[in-house]
C-alpha cells in the first residue's frame, strides 16, 4: 500500500498563451508518479490527456486543444493525489489563418480543412480555401485593440470562413485607412472572383463538348441503325463500333491521366507510410531515445520509455514492430548491464546505490542487484582494512631506516611526568586532537597511533551505508512502487528475512577484522599464532606509551559510540568493547611501568636541599609523579556507558597491585641508594642551597658536599614524612581513582619503608654511638685510675664531659637536619651510653668510699643532663650502674655530692644549654 500523497499543484507554465496545438511545459509538485498515475489533464476546460507526455514528478510536456475559453486553469489529476490546483493560468490566441500562398516561418500541414460554420471537416484540397486577401487590395493591419473589437462585435468574427463573420470587424481590422477608391476597387475584384467561379464551370463545360458531342452522335447513329435495319447484323455492328468508342475513350482517359493517377498513389502511400511513422514514431525512435538517454544518464525517462513501450508491443504480432521492440529489449539488456556493473563499482555513494538497485529492479533484472551490492560493499570494505594496515606496516618499515629519537615518543628520553601530564591533557580534547592538530602530529605519533586512528576512521564512515543499506533492503525502501505493485517488493523481504544471518556474519567479520588488525598494531600477544602474519607483521621497538595508549582508548571509544548510534546490535558489537577493555588494562599497566622507570629516575635529581622540616624535595616528587601517573588514567579508568570496570577481572587487580607495589618499592630503593651511595658517587654538580628557608646552622652547607651520617639523617627524615603523610596520600589517590587492593599496598610497602627506616637508623646510630660508647672506658681509666684507691672527688672528670660534649654534637647534627628526629637520636644514643657506662660498673669488683662516691657522681651527673631523652631502657640502665655502687652512708657524702653535681651543672651550663632549650619542643613532639 502506498501511503497518500498531496494533490497535484501546478505552479508554472512555459508559454504562458498560445494558440491551439501549442507545445507547453507544466511544472509543479505533485504531478504523479508515473505516466500510469496521471489520468487527466485540462487546460482552459480542454481534456489534453491525450497529448500529455509525464516527464517527471514535476514536469508533464503536452499539446493545448481546441479550447472553448479564451483563458484559464491547469487542472492536473493522478491517481494518488486526486483532482489538483493551479496559480497560473493560460491564455489561447485565436490563431490567424494561413493561406497557400501566404508566406510563413512554419511548416503549414496539408490537413483536411476545418469549416468551422457547419463545424465539420471538409475533405477539399486546400486549392479550394478562399483566398487570405478576398478584397484583393494591400491589406493594413490597424492598431486597434483586440479586446475592444470583441467588445464592439461581441459573439462575432473577423475570419471570413466563419459562420458569425462580421464584414464590418473585418474591415477595421485589416482597411482602416484604406481610401474610397481602394474600397472600389475592393469591389470590384470580389465581382470579378463571383464571375471567375461561374466562368470557370463554363469553361469545364465547353471543354467536354467534343467528347459529349461524339458520343451523342454515336448514340443517335445506333438508334437510326437500329430503326432501320432491325437486323442483328446492324445490331452487332453498332455494338461493336460502341465498343470502339468506349475503348478509345478509356485508353485516352488512361494515357492523360495515368501519370497523375501514378502520382496520386504513390502519394497515398507515402501519406500512409508517413502516418504511419508518425503513429508509431514512439516505438520508431525509441532505440535512438534510449541511447541517447542513457549517455545523459537519464535512465528515468529510459525506464518509463521501456515500460510504455512494453505495455504496447511487448505481444505484437507485427513483423516491424516485433523487429524493433527487439532493437529495444538489446539496448536494455546492455542498460541493465551498464548498471549492475555501476552498482558493483567501488567507492560510490548510498543515494547511488539506491538509485541503481531501483532503475535494476524497473528494468526487471535477474537475480538479487540489492543482496549482489550488499556483498560487494562487505568485500571492499575488508579489502580497505587490510590495504590500510599492510601500507602502514610498508611505511613503518620504510621509516625505520631513517629513524630519529627526536621524533619517538618511546624512546628511552621519554618526557617527565609533568610533561606527560601535559600532552595527555591535549589529548583528552577528543576531536580537537583529530581535526585541530597541525601536519606535525604524524611524524611525533607513532606508526601505530596513526593506523588505528586512519582505520576506526575508514570503518566509521564506510559501515553507516552500508547498515543503511541492508535496512532499506529489508523495510523495502529501495524500490518504486512499480516494484511495489509488481510483487517484487515482497519478494526482496522475504528474500532479507531469510539472509538476515548472513548479514549478521558480514558485519561480525567486519568487527572481528577492525578489533584483530587494532590488537596486530597494540597488542599483538592476544592474537593467536595463526593470525599473527595476516593481522600483523609491525616492528615492535619498543611498546607504546600510556598517552598514546589513552589516545588509542578515545579514538575506539569514539567508533564505538558511532555504530552504537547506527542501532547496531550489542552482541555485534561487544567484541570493540572486550577490545577497549584489554586497551585500558594495557593502558594502566604500562603507565604504572613506565611511571616505576620514572620513579627510578628520581636519585638523579635529588639536590639534598633541606626545607625547615627537614625534607628534600624528594617525597613530594615521588607524590607528584604518582598522582600525575594517575590523572592521565583518569580517561581510562572511567566507565563509558556499556563498558565494564577495569578491575572486574581478579588477574587485573593482582597485576595493577603488584605493580603498585613495586612503584612503592622501587622509590624506598631510591632512598636506600641515596643514603647509602659512597662519598665518592655522590654527584655535587647540581647541589644547591635553598635560600627561600632559614639555614640554622650553616654548617650543613659550609662544604659542597654531605657527609654519609648527614644524608642518612636526610634519608630518615624523608622517611618519617613519607610514612606519616606521603604513602597516605597515594594511597587516597589510589582508592580515589578506583584501584583494588590498596589496604595491601599501603601495607606491604609500610613496612618495606618501616625496614629501611630501622637499617639507615642503626646505622646512623652506629656511626654516632659507637665512638662515644668506645671513649669511655679508655676516658675512666686514663691516669691508671682505680676505684679502689683514687682521691676524694674534686669534681666529674674529662671523659664523661668529652662525652657529653659529642652527643651534644650529635644533637647539634640531628637538630640542624630535622629537630623531629632529635628525640628518637638523642634517647638512643643515651641508651647506648647508659648500657655501657652500667656494664662498666658492674665490671669492677669493688669501690673505696672515694672510688664510689666519685662513680656516683658522674654517674647522676649524666643522667641529670640527658634526663629528658631518658627510656625506660636508659633508666634501666642507670639504675643497674647505681646498683652497683655501695651506698652512701654519711651526710656529709650526700652534702658533697650534691655541691659538685651543682658545680658542674653550673660550669657546664653553657653547653648543656640545647638539652634545656628544647625541652618544650621535644616534649610537644
């Protein structure tokens, strides 16, 4: 069922006026669908239905009639619009009547004369019309107008052959200034044409006297012979002779009229043949039209020719006509040809397309054109995919040769994570990396990038047509309602539903071909073994980086949007997505890889600038190349609509976990290295002072270089900021962009810093303690001193003040790098002294009263100075010294005691300055 159509409009028509068989083109909307869809035609109230010729939806070419009124409307009717409307209209001239002898531009046809008196044609010869000048006198046309002549003689004429001829109209018309005496003589030649008639049958008379004069002779001869003799002798005799006459009277009629006789037939049957031609010039010329036409490349009006052409003579019987319809059949035959192959041609558009299948399925051609074309599209655009993959991979290797690092993004001076940061943000504008980048994108980007980006692009505009196609071969929308009403529409259905797997398998192949050629090109460790030489083939130097991945990621992204909108089916279109997720996963792991070698990279730009809080920039280049790492997968790790978590896949969080840690690991080795590096390896080209905070001391820069103790301070103090703000804030990062399993790398990687931590702290601790511990059993007994027999104590001897003064530098050292450690430094030192200076005194195996109260002395003497660095430990081990003293027992020991411990807090009160002026600090932390 065609669905119903507005109503034929008409809305121009070239002449505008004319007279009657005039040639007029009528334009419009809506003038039908077909020469069978127009079924009547009016103008000025005249049926031209049978002149019209219908070129197109809005053009029918026909011939005016013989109209009663002057002027008015084009009235065109079709079968699917009804009866129509017209905005213009047209004008018909009474034409002027032409004699034989009256010179024209145009051909005048000898057609039977129309007397339009009696209002029936008159079969004369136009030897027999009246002359064009009856008056014989110059004829001069006035200016008077038209109208004001029918206005002045309504209902009249001025054509003398007309049976309402008005002398008076006539007259004015063509003798207006005509003088009296031309009018006379205008008389007279009409009496002198009167008497020509009259004389001229006269003359036709007299000219058959001698024949009619010898025939009554020969008559009147029978007669007396007959009377006379009455014999039959006479009888036959006359007859005879009558014979004779008749005879001789024939063959002369014969010999003067055989040539115009011999003319007249031969002219009638040129007349016939010529009406003939004339009838049936349609199917004449219909050979030459349909050549012609098809090198315009009109096949419209070839097809509507055709089927006109079909419905007449398709089952004549008529030797010429047959012989010509044949000519015509060859022609089509070529023409379906000619279009089956300019619809196989490759590229061409869908309108194209469409327009091929139509003229195919008017013209009746064998087979399926729609279902041939829907193949060779699937064909050539597989054939595209794999051109545009070995032509990429023949230019990647022809560029191999002339390889520059400046223009490989991969290569091993890759840029720093700020960089990246940079040129990912470019790439997230989307289309504007693809339509606003400069020539240069395609010699930084590599071979890869631009191939995947070149063939989503390709399968992106190709497989939109082709869709469209097979859902206008299955909804029937290629074809014309001829095909419709033919029956062929519902077979080409039936014929859809029935190939609807195939279709499906064409654009599974299409799909599975665009993700295999993309995984050859990225990641060609997911493709089978077989499949590796027909989808790859590329030289793998070295893997993509993370932004040209990401790149990668929002290009297939966009495609996949792209066939999402076409209505595709997702089943068909879940392999993209299965590929986009095996991209992102790929994306994350080579980023956290490639951000481990930068992590790495980091001891080279360590500058040992130490801030107020005892920190290098270190950590916060650590955090800032993570986060950066991160916020270039932003773009990866987010979901697009249909697309599945990143970590879904338990292989996935246990490889993007591992990795992580390994970052973290590799950073604690870093600091490792860097503390630990020999004096020697530490590179002090690019050491610098940081002006911008306050230098305590000075001391840690007076020198170009730092000591091992000073960057192991520096390497604990990092540490401590790491564990307690650092790793923190990776870890929020972590979970913030969505990773699995962050409470383990938090952990494990604690506790790789925690173990560093204790290493570069004991050994710290060695290169400060150690020394002072080992002073003091040489400082005890210098002088060969004995507790057994020594003097009453004058006050705390040198040794136990040379201690003292070293640990104060050990706390000048700590406090200069970080006063946050000094408390952990300070107490473990005084451990360490405390435990030796408790085994030393357990070792002796007795005490004078001097000896003891002398051990006791320096013994409170320390602990007092060192009180708040004291453990629990230190405590111990002070108490286990004093233990094993003998008590005082007299007060005046204790008085004595007690004024020397006051005299060396006063002479030393100086020095033990630091321990008391960072007590509040100490005790806050």
């Amino acid at each position: 069922m065609s669905r119903a159509r507005q109503p034929p409009l008409v809305t121009g028509i070239s002449p505008n006026e004319g007279i009657s068989w005039t040639k007029v083109t009528i334009r419009g909307e809506n003038l039908g669908t077909g020469p069978t869809d127009l079924i009547g035609l009016t103008i000025c109230g005249h049926n031209c239905l049978l002149t019209a010729e219908w070129m197109s939806a809005s053009k029918i070419v026909c011939r005016v009639g013989q109209a009663k009124n002057d002027k008015g409307d084009i009235i065109v009717t079709t079968k699917s619009g009804g009866k129509g409307t017209s905005t213009v209209s047209f004008k018909l001239l009474k034409p002027e009547r032409i004699g034989i002898l009256d010179q024209s531009a145009v051909w005048v046809d000898e057609m039977n004369y129309y007397d339009m008196r009696t209002d029936r044609n008159k079969g004369i010869p136009p030897l027999s019309l009246r002359p064009a000048n009856p008056l014989g006198i110059e004829i001069d046309k006035g200016r008077f107008p038209q109208k004001d002549l029918e206005a002045l003689f309504p209902g009249m004429s001025a054509d003398f052959t007309s049976e309402n001829f008005s002398a008076a109209w006539y007259l004015i018309e063509n003798h207006s200034t005509t003088s009296f005496d031309q009018l006379k003589t205008a008389v007279v030649n009409l009496k002198k044409q009167a008497n020509k008639k009259n004389e001229g049958s006269l003359a036709y008379v007299k000219g058959g006297l001698s024949t009619f004069f010898e025939a009554q002779d020969a008559l009147s001869a029978i007669h007396q012979k007959l009377e006379a003799d009455g014999t039959e002798k006479v009888e036959g005799s006359m007859t005879q002779k009558l014979e004779n006459v008749l005879n001789r009277a024939s063959n002369t009629a014969d010999t003067l009229f055989q040539e115009v006789l011999g003319r007249k037939d031969k002219a009638d049957s040129t007349r016939n043949a010529l009406n003939v031609l004339q009838r049936f010039k349609f199917l004449f010329n219909l050979p030459l039209n349909i050549e012609r036409n098809i090198q315009k490349g009109d096949y419209d009006v070839v097809i509507n020719d055709y089927e006109k052409a079909k419905s007449l003579f398709g089952k004549t019987e008529v030797q010429v006509f047959k012989k010509y319809y044949a000519e015509v059949e060859t022609r089509i035959e070529a023409l379906r040809e000619l279009l089956l192959d300019k619809l196989l041609e490759t590229p061409s558009t869908l309108h194209d397309q469409k327009r091929y299948i139509r003229y195919l399925s008017d013209l009746h051609a064998p087979g399926d054109p729609a279902w041939q074309c829907i193949g060779a599209q699937h064909q050539w655009i597989l054939q595209l995919m794999h051109n545009c993959k070995e032509s990429y991979v023949k230019e990647q290797k022809g560029n191999s040769l002339l390889h520059s690092p400046m223009l490989d993004l991969d290569s091993d001076v890759r840029p720093s994570p700020i960089g990246h940061l940079s040129q990912t943000a470019s790439l997230k504008r989307g289309s504007s990396f693809q339509s606003g980048r400069d020539d240069a994108w395609r010699y930084k980007a590599p071979q890869q990038v631009v191939f995947v980006e070149k063939l989503t692009k390709l399968v992106v505009s190709q497989l939109p047509n082709f869709w469209k196609l097979w859902i206008s071969y299955v909804n029937g929308s290629l074809f014309s309602e001829t095909a419709e009403k033919s029956g062929q529409m519902e077979r080409s259905k039936k014929n859809a539903r029935q190939r609807q797997n195939d279709f499906k398998k064409m654009i599974q192949e299409v799909m599975h071909s665009l993700v295999k050629l993309i995984r050859g090109a990225l990641l060609p460790f997911s493709l089978r073994e077989g499949e590796s030489r027909q989808y790859g083939g590329w030289e793998m130097k070295s893997e993509l980086s993370g932004q040209w991945l990401t790149h990668v990621i929002q290009t297939v992204r966009l495609s996949s949007e792209s066939l999402t909108a076409l209505e595709i089916p997702n089943d068909m279109l879940q392999i993209i997505q299965d590929l986009i997720l095996d991209l992102r996963v790929r994306c994350i792991i080579v980023t956290l890889q490639h951000t481990a070698e930068d992590i790495k990279r980091l001891a080279e730009k360590e500058d040992w600038v130490v801030d107020n809080e005892g920190l290098t920039s270190l950590p916060s280049q650590f955090e800032q190349c993570i986060i950066h790492s991160l916020q270039s997968l932003r773009t990866v790790l987010d979901c697009k609509p249909g697309e599945a978590s990143v970590f879904q896949q338990q292989k996935t969080q246990e490889d993007v976990c591992q990795i992580s840690i390994g970052i973290m690991q590799v950073f604690i080795d870093c600091l490792e290295q860097l503390s630990t590096k020999p004096d020697g390896d530490i590179d002090t080209a690019h050491l610098s002072v940081d002006v911008s905070s306050p230098d305590l001391f000075g001391s840690i820069h007076e020198d170009s270089s730092l000591s091992s103790e000073q960057r192991l301070l520096i390497a604990l103090s990092n540490c401590r900021y790491l564990e307690r703000h650092t790793f923190l804030n990776i870890a929020e990062h972590f979970e913030k962009h969505g990773f699995q399993g962050v409470e383990k790398i938090t952990q494990v990687s604690m506790e790789s810093l925690k173990e560093l931590d204790q290493r570069l702290f004991e050994m710290y601790i060695e290169f400060k303690a150690d020394p002072i511990v080992g002073s003091l059993e040489p400082g005890i007994y210098a002088g060969y001193f004995d507790w057994k027999d020594c003097l009453v104590p004058a006050g705390v001897r040198n040794y136990l003040k040379e201690a003292l003064v070293n640990i104060i530098a050990v706390h000048a050292e700590v406090f200069t790098i970080s006063k946050d450690l000094v408390p952990r430094v300070m107490s473990r030192v005084v451990e360490a002294v405390s435990e030796e200076l408790s085994r030393l005194m357990q070792c002796v195996s007795s005490f004078s009263r001097n000896g003891a109260l002398q051990a006791r002395l320096e013994i409170c003497a320390l602990r007092d100075t060192v009180a708040i660095y004291l453990t629990p430990e230190s405590n111990s081990s002070f108490k286990q010294a004093l233990e094993a003293l003998p008590q005082l027992s007299s007060g005046t020991d204790k008085k004595l005691l007690e004024e020397l411990l006051n005299k060396f807090k006063s002479s030393m009160h100086l020095q033990l300055t630091c321990f008391q002026a960072s007590s509040s600090a100490l005790m806050k932390t």
